[in-house]
C-alpha cells in the first residue's frame, strides 16, 4: 500500500513537472501575424532582440497583402490560436473588438500611460473604438501615411524654374496648396518625351486609391462623414469633397500612360524609372527611393508632406499604418502582454525606429535624431500629426467597396456623370448600409 501510494505521489509528481514545463513552453514561443513587407522584416530584428533578452521566441508570421485580412478574419472566425498577435489595419478595429477578436486593452492603456507615449493621431486611429469611447483595442505599431517623392533635380533646374515662373507667375518649388500641385503636374506633363507629371494611386481593389483622394478631401476641409452620428448626406457630397474629387481626377490626367490601376510598386517605379516628377506613396515605401541600390535617382529625390486645400489650410493626410493586438483566442496573452511592455518602452521605440519601422512614440518622433535619420522623416513627422483615417466601423469592407464603385470610374474615365453625381451617389448607398447596421438616426 505505502509503495503504492509513493508511486502515485511520484507520478503526480512527474506529471505536475510535465505540466508546468509543457505550459512555460508554450509561453517561450509567440506568433505574430502581419502582411509580407519591409516593416514586418523590422519587427522581426526587433523581435529577435526580445527573444535574447527573455529567452521567448517571436515570430513574425507573414502573408502577401492581398491575402492578409482574409486569411486574418478566416482564423478570427474559426477561433483559431495559430497567432497570439496580429498588427491589423486601423480598419478592422470595429470588427475586431466587437466581433470579440481582440483583447481589451483599455486597463494596460491606463496602467502604462500610452496614450501620453503615443502621437494623439495614432491612438485615435490605431486603438481606440468606438471613437471618444476611452476603450482600447491596439498598441500603435507602424505609423504610417500617404506622402509625396518629387525630382529635386527637375524643380531645381534653373531653365525649367524660369519657364514654371513665366507661366504660372510664382516660383517652381515643393507644392504648397494642391492647386500648386496640379499646376506642376500639369508643366512637367510631356508626353512626346515620356515626362510625366505625377504618379498617384489608382488601384481600387482595398483602398489604394481611396487613400489619394482621401487626402484631397481632408485637405479640401472635407470629410467622410460624422463618425459620431454617422451622419453621411451632406457631408459626403459636400462641396468642398466634390472639388476634391474633382481635383483627383484633373491630377490622373498628367500620370503616365496606362496608370490605371497602380498602387506603391508603380509609383516607386514612377521616381526610379524617370517618368514623372512627383509621385504619391506610404512613407513606408520611401526607404526603397532613398537606397541608391534600388534607385538610381536616390541622390536627386526629395520628399513632402501632403499639401494643404487650394487656400492654404487645412493640411491633412490619409493615414496608413496599423497597430498590434493580442487575439483573444490565443492561450498566452499573460506572454503577450508582457510582450507590448517591453515594445512600449522609449528606448526600445528608438530601436524599432533605428532599425527602420515607423514608431508612433512622440519623444522619438519629435527628437532631432530621429527627424534627420533619413531624407524622408522630416515629411512623416510632420504628417503623423494631422493624419485623419477612414471609417472604422465593422462595416467598412462594404463602404470601401461601395465608394470605390463610384470613384474610380469616375477618376479613370469620366463615368458617373459629375463629382457631385458620383458622391450623391456614393451617399446614398452609405445611408441605407448605416441604417441596415442600425447606425444613426
């Protein structure tokens, strides 16, 4: 009886021990899933160096961009723990947190001060949903936004600037106003010798394009709508978006031939390849310009920030970037959280923002090290601060879908009738799917 009962208190023993090895196992190893570009290789350096400080393996877990929200969303659905984090669009806030897809983390927002780390912009954005609710979803990640490239050495060639001048009547510099930019696409607009004068986005399958006419309209001092009341006639529609359209598609008609249906690969290629003279991109995308290797033009590329409304204000930019949220089904948050501790931290945001990723912290945004780092910080500091972003709601898929149904053809070849018919248009279907969503009045 007495070996009987040692031998079960040795197997409780060895199974307890079992146990407890099995279960710190699976909290050496985290999984973090994003979309397969540059800033997921940076937080890969920077994850290695949590894993030499902690002993716990990260991996950044990566599939193409086209692929990334479906096969995201087809995991959060199945309630799957194959990733313990994912560094998810601002978009999917609303899906994420009421679809109960994410963890809250309102309570390590309060407890760890981030809003007081954090660009006000990137918070708002990136974390929190509903707006003005005080509830967090995300830690910001990757700030990022729409900005511009431009040939430093065509506007500063003393003939070009003489001609620009007697033309236009002001000196040929970085645009100011977007009537300004219209202007210099328009003069740098020379097809008989493959010149162009601008590259913006035009790919209408997520929300490429959207993202340049969004900057035209925030600009414009227009807006997407009352993210209060959801409130869209009106708004939508109103004048100052319809110019904005409007002027997106004045800017299509000086980008190169076959611009169609382009997103950042063409654009770079806009700068790298010598077409045109400006070209819009994510700030993300600029590191590949700036790399001499890559352009052959990186010498004689210059960057700004997204121009202010044809008076001279407002100056908005569409936002990009995405920020990091721990997925409510995974079996180790208590690892993950303590994980965002440690990337929180000021001097590991300066090494997120050495290595290349785009930190949202304002000390390191706002320190000379970092506004000189590259010829393009300058123009994202200055941007992170009065980015503005698209709907957040869980039914964003379906307006981005509905408004790139209007929009693009209308950009592209004039269909639709007016900007004004366009956004009419766009409004009204906006109305009936907030209201199938029970949203408003």
């Amino acid at each position: 009886m007495l070996r009987r009962n040692l031998a079960s208190l040795v197997m409780g023993v060895a199974f307890t021990i079992a146990g407890g090895l099995q279960s710190r196992a699976q909290a050496e190893e985290l999984t973090i899933f994003w979309a397969e570009w540059d800033p997921a290789n940076y937080l890969q350096e920077l994850a290695n160096l949590y894993t030499a400080e902690t002993g716990v393996t990260v991996t950044v877990q990566t599939t193409p961009w086209p692929d990334f929200q479906t096969k995201a969303f087809a995991e959060f659905n199945a309630k799957g723990d194959a990733f313990d984090m994912v560094v998810g669009d601002s978009q999917w806030l609303g899906a994420g947190s009421t679809g109960g897809h994410y963890v809250d983390l309102t309570n390590f927002f309060a407890e760890h001060k981030v809003g007081d780390l954090m660009a006000p912009a990137t918070v708002k954005y990136y974390a929190e949903y509903p707006g003005n609710s005080g509830k967090y979803w995300a830690i910001p990640l990757e700030g990022d936004a729409a900005g511009w490239a431009y040939r430093k050495d065509w506007f500063e060639d003393p003939k070009e600037k003489e001609a620009f001048k007697a033309k236009y009547g002001y000196d040929l510099d970085v645009p100011k106003t977007y009537t300004q930019l219209r202007d210099i696409a328009e003069f740098f607009y020379r097809p008989d010798k493959k010149q162009y004068g601008i590259a913006i986005y035009t790919d209408n399958g997520y929300d490429a394009m959207l993202m340049g006419i969004e900057g035209a309209i925030f600009s414009y001092g227009g807006d997407l709508g009352d993210y209060a009341t959801y409130k869209v006639d009106g708004i939508l529609n109103s004048p100052q978006n319809v110019a904005a359209v409007d002027m997106y598609r004045q800017l299509y008609q000086f980008a190169p031939p076959n611009w169609g249906k382009v997103f950042f690969q063409e654009d770079n290629q806009a700068i790298t390849e010598n077409l045109a003279a400006m070209s819009l991109n994510f700030f993300a995308f600029f590191p590949a310009l700036a790399n001499k290797a890559t352009n052959p033009n990186a010498d004689v590329t210059g960057y700004f920030a997204n121009p202010a409304g044809p008076d001279g204000k407002p100056q908005h930019a569409a936002l990009g970037g995405q920020g990091i949220s721990i997925v409510s089904y995974s079996k180790k948050q208590d690892a993950s959280f303590k994980f965002l501790e440690w990337f929180i931290k000021d001097e590991t945001q300066k090494k997120w923002a050495e290595l290349g990723g785009y930190t949202c912290n304002k000390s390191v945004l706002e320190s000379d090290a970092f506004r000189k780092a590259t010829p393009f910080n300058e123009a994202f500091y200055q941007t992170m601060f009065m980015v503005k972003d698209f709907w957040a709601v869980p039914e964003y898929a379906e307006l981005l879908t509905q408004i790139n149904n209007h929009v693009y053809p209308y950009v592209i070849s004039g269909e639709g009738g007016s900007a004004k018919d366009v956004l009419d248009a766009v409004s009204k279907e906006w109305v009936d799917t907030f209201k199938k969503y029970g949203r408003g009045g």
